[in-house]
C-alpha cells in the first residue's frame, strides 16, 4: 500500500508493542493514531482521533485499519493472522521461516506468549498493590491526560475494578497465582540461558515467536514494578533483549540465520520443555470446557488444581494450532512429532 499503516494502540498493551516491533522490523510504513480527542486528549477505549475510521465488533489493541477485498476499511484486531496478512502483502524480512515446520515451531511459540505468558503479564499487574497502584495512574493517561485529577483518578480506578475482574478468564486467583509466578521464572531462567548462544528464539533473525514474547515483555520487564525487578535479578540478559527488540530495522537477515529443526539448540529444547509443562494442560481443560458450555475450567498444573473461567478465544487458538499441525506435510510433521513428544507438547494434537 502506497498510504502508511493506520493502527490504534497503547504503550500498555503488549499486542500493540508486539506489532510495532513487527511493523518496525519489516521497515512496513505505519501511523499510530493519537487517542480520540486529538493530541492525546480524549478518552474513549480504543478510540482513536478521527471518528470516519470504522470501529472492532470489540475493542482490542491494537486495532488496524485495513481494506477488505472490496477496498472497503476494516477495523481488524488480532495480532497473529495480521502477522501472516502482513506476510502476504509485503515482501521480504519475513518473520515466518521458510521451513514449514520451522514455521509450525513458531506459530506454537507465539501462541504460548500470546496465551500463557500474558497470564503472567496480567497477574503481575493485577495481583500486587504496586502493580495495581501504577497501572491505575498510568494506564489512563495513555487514553488522554488533559483532563482535571479527579477524572483521571476515577479513570483509574474504573479501570482496575475492570481489570481486576478479568482476572477469573487469565485463571490468576490464589491457588494459581503461585503457579503462574513459578512458571515465569523458569520461563526466565530458560531464556536467559538461550541468549547466551543466540539472540533471537529461532536463530540468527527475529521470528514472530520473538515478538510476541518481546510484547509480554515490554509489560514483565519494563513497566509493572515487581515482574521489572524480578525479570532484572534473575535474567539481565532477557532485560536488556528487550530493549534492543523494541526496534530491530537495522538487523539485515539472511536465509541462512534460521535454525534446522533436525539440530535444535539444547536451550530452545529447554524452553519448549516449559512451554510443554504448563500450556497443555490449560488449553485442553479449557477447550474441553468451552466445548461442554461448562461454567469452569478444572485442570492439574505442576501437581496443583487449576481453576478459571472458560475462555472460548483460546480454545479457538488450539483449534488453529491443531489445523497447523495436520497441513503440515508428512515430512515436516514427522520432524515435528519428534521434537513435541519429549517435551510434552504432542498432547496438543492428539
């Protein structure tokens, strides 16, 4: 498209930090629209300045301004088919790798990060009064701070009584919260020790896997108080990657910089070995739930009961993840068995 990008987000939502760092790394032209109300002034979730823009059936960040087949403007949301639209309509520096079952490793990835780490990132930010306290001051601005403190402040606190009441669909309650933390750690602990080999997940280049890691980043490692300090003492190596992912145009990559999945690097098996302790369990219990329009979740997690709220999106993911896996070819998907068996991933695709 000769025109830039139009999108709508906020530094606070890590699907918005994810896509621009896509965005910026694909050297895509993009404009990220102020909030409504002009020069960040106005107020409205999601709303963006100019009002004959069309407006998501739900209002998520970031939202992208699009045309449809028609050439009519669409107001699209969801991170990951806009990732492969962008695939589609813009060449070169692709974030997918060439190798389909490379390319099968990374969709899985970015749905962890897409799907279980923002259950960290949302616990973090909702569970501790320090997290609360500045996500309640801060988060509101980014919608418009020209506005008396008293608006502001019952912006606040309107916006933690919402997202604090999300907390039963992320599953983040008393008995979970422990699980989710210690699952963050070692997530922490295996990436850190990755980064001492490669920079990126997939190799020597950034994959979409990277970016939606880095975008659950920005929240964890950058902006909530206790994951920031956590993330700092335990992986400096994960703290500073994040920094250096938020713009990544100057990296020029090469065919060469993927990794084989017949060679998989000891670290990236390691983290797939977390990956595969907790994402399994959740996302069938959940599917199976939403399947049996039951009122809750029950699943085991490290030993422990795991309880929320059905979430029907993410037993849409599992769908998604699970078509993936049957279009492979019998070649890649072979090649891929064999690497989810002994981390416990194949109970996804059984």
């Amino acid at each position: 498209m000769a025109d830039p990008i139009a999108l709508s987000g906020a530094p606070g939502s890590p699907y918005t930090r994810k896509m621009l760092g896509v965005l910026r790394y694909r050297r895509i032209a993009y404009r990220l629209l102020p909030p409504s109300g002009g020069a960040l002034g106005g107020a409205a979730l999601g709303g963006v300045a100019s009002t004959n823009l069309p407006r998501p059936k739900t209002p998520l960040l970031p939202t992208f301004y699009l045309p449809d087949a028609a050439g009519v403007l669409q107001a699209v949301t969801d991170s990951t088919p806009l990732i492969r639209r962008l695939e589609r309509e813009h060449a070169g520096r692709s974030v997918i790798p060439s190798d389909p079952a490379l390319a099968f490793l990374d969709e899985l990835i970015e749905d962890y990060a897409d799907e279980w780490l923002t259950k960290a990132m949302f616990h973090y930010r909702w569970a501790y009064a320090p997290d609360i306290a500045k996500g309640a001051a801060i988060l509101p601005c980014w919608r418009g701070f020209t506005v008396p403190d008293e608006e502001l402040r019952a912006r606040g606190a309107a916006v933690a009584a919402r997202q604090i009441e999300r907390l039963r669909y992320v599953g983040s309650n008393a008995v979970t919260g422990p699980v989710i933390e210690a699952s963050y750690r070692r997530f922490l602990a295996a990436f850190e020790a990755h980064l001492t080999h490669l920079p990126y997940l997939l190799g020597h280049r950034p994959a979409a896997c990277d970016f939606a890691v880095f975008g659950q980043l920005t929240q964890l490692a950058e902006f909530d108080p206790t994951p920031m300090a956590l993330t700092l003492k335990l992986a400096p190596r994960v703290t500073a990657w994040v920094g250096l992912m938020e713009d990544q145009s100057g990296v020029e990559p090469g065919e060469g910089d993927w990794i084989s999945v017949t060679d998989l690097p000891a670290t990236l098996t390691a983290i797939l070995a977390e990956i595969g302790r907790v994402y399994p369990p959740v996302m069938l219990a959940n599917a199976a739930a939403v399947t049996a329009r039951t009122g809750e979740v029950v699943a085991e997690v490290e030993g422990q009961v795991w309880t929320q709220q059905p979430f029907p999106y993410q037993a849409k993911c599992l769908g998604w993840l699970r078509q993936s896996h049957a279009d492979l070819t019998p070649a890649a998907r072979g090649r891929i068995d064999g690497i989810l068996a002994p981390s416990g991933l194949a109970a996804l695709f059984v």
